[in-house]
C-alpha cells in the first residue's frame, strides 16, 4: 500500500517492476489503475540504465542528493523503474495498492535548506517603538509626476485664457 498525503510536495516515489513485459512496459501495468500527470512521470528501462546509472539520472535529472546507502539501494534496482514525483498526483491524496509485480524501492524527498535568522538586537525589534512614526521620503517618480501634472494644468489654463480672448 503506497499513501500520497494531500498536498505531498517534494518527494520522488521510485518503484521497480520485475513482471513479465510481453509488450512493453507501461505506467498502468507498475503502478495500477490511478490518474498520475504524465509530465511528471518517467518510465526507465533496464536499457536506458545502461548508459546512465539510476542515482547518477536522479542526481542530475531532479538535482536531488543521495546518501550512500540510497545510491546503492538505487545500483541494485533491477527491471524497469517508474520515478513519480509528488506532483503527478495533483495534490489529492491516494492511497494505491501496488501490482504484485511492482514494489516501492524508495521516497526521495528534497530537503530544505532552512538558516535562522539573525536575531533582532534594537528595541524596535523587541516591540518598543518610540516617537512618531517616520513619514516615507516622497519618491522621485512621485515628484516628476506632481511637476507633469502641473505642468498641464498651466498649459490648459492658457490655452483656455487664449481660446477666451481670441474668441
């Protein structure tokens, strides 16, 4: 039983196939009867494998790193591998029972890198907020279109001033 949780983001579900492949191998014939976008799924065979190992196509085809232990777990794959990343599910949350010719190798999951922010050393960052608050500098493209917009006020006025006196 493989659960997607709602939403899942991040992961790549790297399952193996080992059945028989009269014609072919196909995405329902691994994984079974589920609605996947196929532009997030990729079909590997045992031949494509050759040239490129398993890990070195998940390190540079979905820039994810490995732990030794994962790379050689991925080195022994045999047959044809489905990598599905989290978002050919769509967001919906499934629970798929895998074919009996199909298993789960491995969840790759990318792991964000998250730094601490500095901590805040002034009393506004504490929450003491003292005098006014500062009023924001008026920015230049706010000043030129102020000088423009009196700039055609005075030229209507004189072209009304001529129209009038003229008339």
């Amino acid at each position: 039983m493989l659960d997607i949780p709602a939403n899942d983001h991040g992961a790549l579900y790297v399952i193996a196939y080992n059945g028989p492949a009269p014609d072919g191998v196909h995405v329902a014939t691994i994984i079974g009867p589920v609605a996947l976008n196929m532009d997030f799924v990729d079909l590997i065979t045992p031949d494509q494998r050759t040239a490129v190992p398993l890990p070195d196509l998940i390190r540079q085809g979905y820039d994810l790193p490995l732990t030794p232990a994962q790379d050689a777990i991925l080195r022994d794959v045999q047959g044809t591998v489905l990598l599905v990343m989290s978002r050919a599910f769509g967001g919906q949350a499934q629970q798929i029972t895998l074919p009996a010719s199909s298993t789960l190798v491995t969840i790759l999951r990318e792991t964000p890198t998250m730094t601490p922010s500095e901590k805040l050393t002034s009393a506004s960052g504490a929450g003491e907020l003292t005098g006014p608050p500062a009023k924001p500098r008026k920015s230049d493209a706010r000043m030129s279109g102020m000088v423009a917009t009196a700039a055609l006020l005075i030229m209507f006025a004189l072209v009304g001033l001529v129209v009038w006196v003229g008339g």
